[in-house]
C-alpha cells in the first residue's frame, strides 16, 4: 500500500509567478495606464523652474528609473521595506505643487533639501504611525487634498501663460492648443472602455500635440542629444548642494505626516483587492518606507516626493490577475524606459500649452476627490461645516491675496503663505475641539439618522 505524499501548499494569488508570455502583456498594461502622470509631472516641473529641454529630459529619465525601482520594491519587497502587494510609484501631485511652490519662493536647492528632510521625517515617525494618523481624519484630508487641488490649478495654469515674468496671459495658440487637449482627452474619456480608459489622459495629450504641431499652434523641440550615447543617466544633484531651511520645508513636512492617512487607505484597499488580510501595522510601515528611501534618493536626482499609488488597483479588478510579480514586470519595463535616450528627449519635445491642458485635467480630479472626501467626513454637520469654512478660508487667503501676510517675519510668511500648510494645521488644530459638538449635534434633517427616528 502507498501513501500520496505531501500535498504542495496552495500558493497565493498575489504570489502567483505567470509566464513571460503572459507576465509582458499585463505588465505593460500597467505601465500605459500610469505613465501619464510622470510625465505630466515632470514637464510641469520643467516649464515652472525654466529647465531646457536637455535637462527636462534627464528629468524624465530619473522620475521613471525611480518609479520602476520603487515599484519593484513595493511589489517584490526587501526585508521590512516594501509591502509585497501590487502596488506602483508615482510621482506625488500634491507633493510636486508643494516643491515648486518651495522653489519659487526660496530656490530649488532649498526645495532639494525638503524633499530630504520630509522623506527623513516620514522614516523618523514610523515608530509612532498609530498616534500620528489620528491627527488625519478624512475631514483634514479632505481639506488638504481640495486645496492641493486648487494650488495645483494655479501652477497648470501657467503652463498656458508662460513662466513667471511674462505677460501674465495666454497667447490665443496656447489657450487653444491646451482646450485642444482637453476635449481630447474628455472625448476619449467618453469613447474608451476597460483598461484603455485609463491611458485617455495620455492618449489626448499625444492627440494635442499631433493637433498643435499640424495646425501651427505649436511646435514640436525634442531635446538635442548629449554626445550620442544611447542612454539618458540621471544627472545627481541637478540643483547643486540641498540647501536645508527648516520653515522653508513645513509645507513638504506637514504633507509628509498626511500621507500615512493616505497610505493606511490604499494599503488596506490593496489588501481587500487581492484577497489577501490586511495588517495594517505591518503592512504601513513597509510601505512608508519604501516611499521615504526612493524620495529621499528622488530629491538628490531633483524630483519631489514620490508616493506609493494604488489607481492601478482598477486594472488589477478589471484582469482578476492579483500577481504582484505583474507589478514587478511594471518596474522593470519603467526603469528601461527612463534609460532610453531617444524616448525621453521626445517626450520633452512636447508643447508647454498641451501638458498644461492635460495638467488641468489631472489636478481638477484632484481637486473633485477633495470636494467628495469632505462631502463624507461632514454630510451637513454644523461642527464639521465649521471646521471645513474656517480651514479653506486658511488655506484660500494666501491664494487670493498672496500678499496678505508681506509684513511678517520670514518664518510667518512661509507657514501662512503655504494654503496646504494653513489650511491642513488649522484643521488639524480645529477638529477635536469640534468632535465633541459634533456627536451631541442633531443629524440634520434629510439624514438617514432623523429619516429612521420615531
């Protein structure tokens, strides 16, 4: 009589290796679907620091390398670093508005040496991640997220308008080359289904740009070659030295801290997504680490902070294939990209105008995801209501009137002058002292609450 031997132990769908011919298909699905924001991302750098096509494109070629690397980490993971679920890095929005709000008031040097501080800091506070998210309950974040929204707006904006100095209007070709891009873009929106609606912000900036260069609304200038070579290396420390002023860097600071409210939510998402159980004591912390090294490597390439994103989870739904491995494949192909010469002196041949009008796009989502996440934290609470009017109003007064607070002390200027830095404290500092109102507050009278009660 035999006996069967051990039964192999069921492997994990999100440890599942795929073939090749699999593993190259899925992965580059993956890769068109977020390689609009890095790009958009860097030439809106580019264009706000007056950067020339050469070094945009050197730019470029560091912000993938270092998402392809980041996304192998988090995917893959290496001892505590890396959370080893399907997870891809972007460039942050957000943090990108804050560092070139920091380069425009104190020079890029300085905005270098807070990406290294505010990626150190999120590292330094880790110990203490369950005292430190308290402080940003979706109703902070919401307000954070609309007025990052509405700074970037205003930095998109002058992709359109030309650098700070100019006239301080649009040119009628670069108005219309930037609405170009954006029907575009919203058509495709429209047309596209699955996957492919994902790359539309991509697809339509490649429409505008086609439009534009045909219709002589703008030109086309790839950057010119820097001695043949068939790579395009990073340049380190673009800027020169990091300069490090601890008020100039408050905004990337206090933006640091926020994102482990935002990262505790997409990991947990990630987690319920693949079926896998999520811990996020463990998990978080890997993850956060995972951003804190590759920004702090980022901001020494000159870039800004890079996050840890989960708008890939959709794609992850729509294939059924939770294979961390395919993120993986992700990175691999991001980190050749960004050392493909000829590429990236493409991209950074396209139009000012037409990555604004696709800027505009991304940032106003951002700023709607903001409007939707305090519709929820405070559906019509008198306390929460509060709390949000005198946050904005925080926020909002250095944007309306950015002189306002032109006689303060220098280290004033700078906290109260960033709309983020403002608005977020004052929210921080507002929402416990209304909580208390809140749970004793009636609902109001449309709410399921008052619907139900006898």
């Amino acid at each position: 009589m035999t006996t069967a031997g051990p039964r192999p132990a069921q492997v994990h769908a999100v440890d599942e290796r795929l073939p090749l011919r699999r593993l190259a298909p899925l992965s580059a699905q993956h890769v068109l679907a977020m390689v609009a924001a890095p790009v958009s991302t860097v030439f809106l750098t580019g264009q706000a620091l007056g950067l020339g096509a050469g070094r945009t494109a050197s730019l470029l070629s560091a912000t993938l390398v270092l998402c392809g690397a980041g996304t192998l980490l988090q995917s893959l993971g290496v001892g505590r670093i890396g959370a080893r679920l399907p997870f891809v890095m972007l460039p942050g929005g957000a943090a990108t508005a804050l560092f070139l709000q920091i380069a425009k008031d104190h020079g890029p040097a300085t905005a270098t040496g807070s990406v290294v501080l505010a990626a150190a800091l999120l590292c330094a506070v880790l110990p203490f991640y369950a005292r430190i998210v308290r402080l940003f309950p979706p109703l902070v974040m919401g307000v954070t997220v609309l007025l990052i929204g509405i700074g970037m707006i205003k930095i998109a904006a002058q992709l359109i308008t030309g650098p700070a100095g100019g006239p301080g209007y649009a040119a009628p070709a670069a108005t219309v080359s930037a609405a170009v891009t954006i029907g575009c873009t919203l058509l495709l929106l429209l047309l596209l289904r699955g996957v492919w609606r994902q790359t539309a912000v991509l697809l339509g900036m490649a429409a505008g740009t086609v439009i534009a260069v045909t219709t002589g609304l703008g030109e086309f200038t790839p950057a010119g070659g820097d001695g043949g070579g068939g790579t395009a290396l990073p340049h380190f420390l673009p800027y020169g030295a990091p300069h490090f002023d601890l008020p100039a860097a408050l905004p990337l600071l206090v933006f640091s801290l926020t994102t482990l409210a935002e990262i505790t939510g997409q990991t947990v998402l990630n987690s319920e997504t693949v079926g896998r159980p999520s811990d996020p004591g463990r998990d978080v912390p890997r993850v956060a680490r995972t951003d804190a090294l590759v920004s702090l490597i980022g901001g020494l390439f000159g870039t800004s902070l890079l996050v840890t994103s989960s708008e890939n989870i959709g794609i992850v739904r729509l294939t059924g294939v939770r294979s961390r491995f395919v993120t993986a494949g992700a990175g691999a192909l991001l980190v050749v990209v960004g050392l493909l010469a000829p590429l990236s002196r493409l991209l950074a041949g396209i139009p000012a105008p037409v990555v604004g009008g696709s800027s505009l796009v991304i940032y106003g989502i951002i700023t709607v995801m903001g409007i939707d996440m305090l519709g929820r934290a405070a559906p019509g609470g008198t306390a929460g209501s509060a709390v949000i009017a005198l946050a904005l109003a925080a926020g909002l007064l250095p944007v309306v009137a950015p002189d306002i607070y032109q006689g303060f002390p220098g280290w004033a200027r700078t906290v109260l002058g960033s709309g983020v830095v403002a608005g977020t404290l004052t929210a921080v500092l507002l929402h416990p002292l209304f909580r208390r109102a809140s749970r004793s507050e009636p609902p109001p009278p449309d709410s399921p609450v008052r619907a139900c009660a006898p």
